[in-house]
C-alpha cells in the first residue's frame, strides 16, 4: 500500500489538474462541502453559508472514522450532522493531518 504521502500528493495532483491551481485546506473543505451539498454550478455563497459548507465537509469527512453521523438533511437540501464521540484535542498540526487522511480516503 502507498503511503500517505504519496496518497495525499495524489489528491493534489487531482486538485491541480482539475482547478488549475491547488487550494488551501480551507479551499478543499469548501469545495468538499460544495460537493456535498450537491449544489448547482454558479450558486453564490455567503460568507456564513461559505463557513457552514466547511463545516459540512468537516463533519462528513470524520464521519468516517465515526465522530459524526449524517442525521438528514433540512428542507433547503443542506445536511446535518450529530457528534457521535468527542475529536481528540491533539494540536493543529495532528488536526490538520487527520483531516488530509480523510481527504485521501473521500477523493479515492
């Protein structure tokens, strides 16, 4: 199996070939988020509703390791999470490698 360095500059090499240019990490939440709401091409986003879609693609990408669990969605299509179990407090730099896990693992 490829490591996960090699897995994640895959994700990257994915970005790039599909955007032209690679985005920040909050730049992948939103669009993981955007995905996830499966929103039409071209909607405009609030700042709120930019921050509640990185929300979304936080929630759904540690909904695979079981923190969170899709409880539905609300009558305008967006979805909504509950905390199964509380995310281990580890720093940023754990924070930010565990959600590029999660990224490998969504876009494989």
């Amino acid at each position: 199996m490829e490591n996960f360095e090699q897995r994640w500059q895959q994700v990257e090499a994915l970005m790039l070939e599909r955007f032209g240019k690679l985005p920040d990490m909050e730049g992948m939440l939103f669009l993981i988020g955007v995905n996830e709401l499966g929103s039409l091409p071209g909607r405009k986003f609030s700042k709120e509703q930019k921050q509640d879609l990185i929300h979304v693609a936080v929630c759904t990408l540690l909904s695979q390791l079981g923190y969170y669990t899709l409880t539905g969605r609300d009558e305008d299509g967006w979805p909504h999470f509950q905390e199964v179990m509380p995310i281990p407090t580890t720093g940023l730099q754990n924070q930010e490698r565990l959600l590029k896990e999660c990224m490998v693992r969504y876009f494989e």
